[in-house]
C-alpha cells in the first residue's frame, strides 16, 4: 500500500497502525528495533525533530518501505550509486 505523507504527524500515525496491526506492543517493538520506548513514542506522536537514522531503523523494522518520488529535472547523478530511479 502507498500512503502520501505531508507531516511528521501522519508518519507517526502510520509507524503506530502498522505497529498495532502486527500486534506488537511499542515496548517490545523499541527493543527489537533497538531504539528506546521514549523514541518510538516520539516517533508515533509525530515529533518532528527525531533523528533520521533511528526513524529509519523503526521504518525498516515495521516493514515500512521508504520511496522519494523525485521530479524528473532532478540532478540524480548527486546521489549515491546504489539508489535506482524507478518508474513504477
């Protein structure tokens, strides 16, 4: 499923759904992940200055797939080389 995401809000809406429909508790999801129970609940309350890489490790925990949709006037050749433009 794609969701369009504007804010830091509905992220953490969506990071809580998912998490609650796997039927996980945020404590155990926090350990598993390995970032603590006060991050996660930053994170699902929408707190806009969490930091990148650990927001990641809970997307990626979640299952939750992360995809830019670019403009095509971009300059890709600036980004890293194992990041594939796809038109799907």
């Amino acid at each position: 499923m794609r969701i369009a995401i504007d804010s830091a809000t509905e992220l953490g809406r969506v990071v809580r759904a998912t998490r609650k429909a796997q039927h996980l508790r945020q404590d155990d999801t926090a350990g598993s992940v390995g970032v603590s129970e006060n991050f996660l609940g930053k994170i699902e309350k929408g707190g806009e200055t969490v930091q990148l890489g650990k927001l990641f490790q809970v997307l990626k925990g979640l299952g939750i797939r992360v995809i830019l949709d670019v403009p095509y006037e971009a300059d890709l050749s600036i980004a890293p080389a194992k990041n594939k433009r796809t038109d799907k």
